[in-house]
C-alpha cells in the first residue's frame, strides 16, 4: 500500500509498505527528520467516507518513554505530515 511522507523529512515522498505496518514501524524506515521538524505534532491524516481525519502523534514523547495509547496501523493512501517548528517549539 502507499503512504504519503511530507514536510521536515529527510526523505518525502511516496512509500510502499506492507498492509498492517504501524506508524512507529513506518517512521523508523523513512530517514528521519529535519532539525526543524515538531517531533510533538506529528500528523496522519486519512480520508474516511465521513471527511478527513487528523491523528495527532507526540513522537517526542514516545521517544523519551512515553506509553504509546494507541500503535496507529496505516491504511493505504494515508498522508503523515511532519510540521516545522514554531519559534518557541
């Protein structure tokens, strides 16, 4: 299925990965990302016969230990988007 990688990553673009791949498995195979990116609001948004929906991920936290309250699986045609930094972030 295709995922949808874009903003401060070191490597955007279109990834092919396998149907139940979870979100901590599919950011640890794209690169990282850039000094500028908020680790805190990382965002997956998913088209749904309802609208869009945008699930928030604080990877900055998990990072450090956090318990993950839900390991997000991927759907295909899903975007994650990793913000740049606000000023004070």
């Amino acid at each position: 299925m295709s995922i949808f990688l874009l903003g401060e990553v070191n490597s955007p673009g279109t990834k092919e990965v396998e149907h139940g791949t979870r979100i901590l498995q599919f950011l640890a195979e794209t690169g990282g990302f850039t000094k500028f990116a908020a680790t805190k609001r990382v965002q997956i948004r998913r088209h749904t016969r309802s609208g869009e929906r945008v699930i928030t991920l604080n990877y900055h936290a998990l990072s450090r230990g956090a318990r993950m309250q839900n390991d997000i699986v991927l759907h295909d045609g899903d975007v994650v988007l990793m913000p740049e930094r606000r000023l004070f972030e």
